[in-house]
C-alpha cells in the first residue's frame, strides 16, 4: 500500500488510460506537465484550443482526457508533497497501479528531471490563499464622555493590509488588556518557532 499517495479508482482509471497511450507522445505530455509545474502549481497546463489537440494526438475523449491530465498532476503533485525517492515511487507504479514498464520508466525520468524543481516551487508557495502583507497601527484614546468625565480608554487599532484574489484590509481593535492578551501569544509563537531552530 502506497504512503505517499492515496489509491482511489479515478487514479487507477487514468493510468489504466495513460498505458494505452503511445510512449513518445506520453513523455512529451509528462515533461509539458512537469515543466508547467515547476513554474505554476495551480494554473491550467493545457489551454482548450492544445486539448483540442490532445484529443485528436492521442485519440482519447474528453471526459478520458480530464481524467489521464488528473492523475498525472496528482501524482507529481503528491510526489513532491511527500519528497518521494525515485525507487518508492517506482515501486508504487509498478506493484500498487500494475502501470507498464515503459510508463514508468518515463513518470521516473521526469521526475529525475523536474522533481527538484516542482519540489522547490512547492516550498516556496503558502498553504494559505491570504497572507498578511503590511500592518498599519493607530492609538485612539478617548479622554471623556458626556456619561463619565475622567474616562480614558486607550483603544489600540490595526489594520493587516493583506495580499490574495481581493487586496483587502482588515481592522482589528483592542483594549489594552486585549493588546497584551495578543503580545503574550505572539511571544508564545515565537518561541515555539524558535524551537524548532
């Protein structure tokens, strides 16, 4: 039973189609997917008018199309989540998904290549779609009120400017025992990041 990646029957479907298809087209597929992912994880590798064209190269339908690019992203995909040496994922081809000598001999020659690259793209992304980008900070203190003359409440905003889809902002306001509650967790973080230094 393969570790690193999960045996579902969609998986074995698309290699059961990836072992229909002829080898010199199939490593011309493999290495375009590769190439894309060392570049860009979450874009689409083929654009409608090059799948166009896939169906017709490797007489497959759509739906088999879908499922053939699917499987070959997800194992990569997988592969470089779990840092597979060449040999487990051999093994996995070969005796978990029954894939065909040759097949696997180009999903390994590809991952030889552009494994340290996808790799190192993955390691560079975030697992999280919004980041913090810039805080802004203000310190309002409101002396009185109409209600109670000697009332000073020190109220501390900030605003985290983040990056994603929608370049927003979000405001946060505390009070003072707020703001320390805040301080005291960062502070906890920080040490138990700095633990694992």
């Amino acid at each position: 039973m393969a570790t690193w990646i999960t045996v579902t029957p969609r998986l074995e479907q698309g290699l059961k189609i990836a072992n229909q298809i002829d080898n010199s087209k199939f490593r011309l597929l493999i290495n375009r997917i590769c190439q894309t992912l060392q570049s860009s994880v979450n874009s689409k590798i083929f654009n409608e008018e090059e799948e166009e064209k896939l169906l017709i190269s490797l007489d497959l339908n759509k739906n088999d199309l879908v499922c053939l690019l699917d499987t070959i992203i997800l194992i990569y995909k997988q592969a470089a989540c779990n840092i597979v040496k060449p040999q487990l994922m051999e093994s996995t081809l070969k005796n978990t998904f029954k894939t065909d000598d040759d097949k696997c001999l180009i999903f390994l020659n590809a991952w030889f290549t552009y494994g340290k690259g996808i790799i190192d793209h993955f390691r560079q992304m975030s697992i999280f779609p919004v980041q913090v980008k810039d805080i802004d900070w203000s310190l309002n203190i409101q002396a009185a009120s109409s209600s109670i003359k000697k009332d000073v409440r020190p109220m501390a905003l900030l605003q985290l400017n983040l990056t994603g889809e929608d370049e927003s902002k979000l405001t946060l306001e505390f009070d003072k025992k707020e703001l320390i509650d805040l301080y005291h967790n960062l502070e906890r973080i920080q040490s138990q990041l700095d633990a694992f230094k």
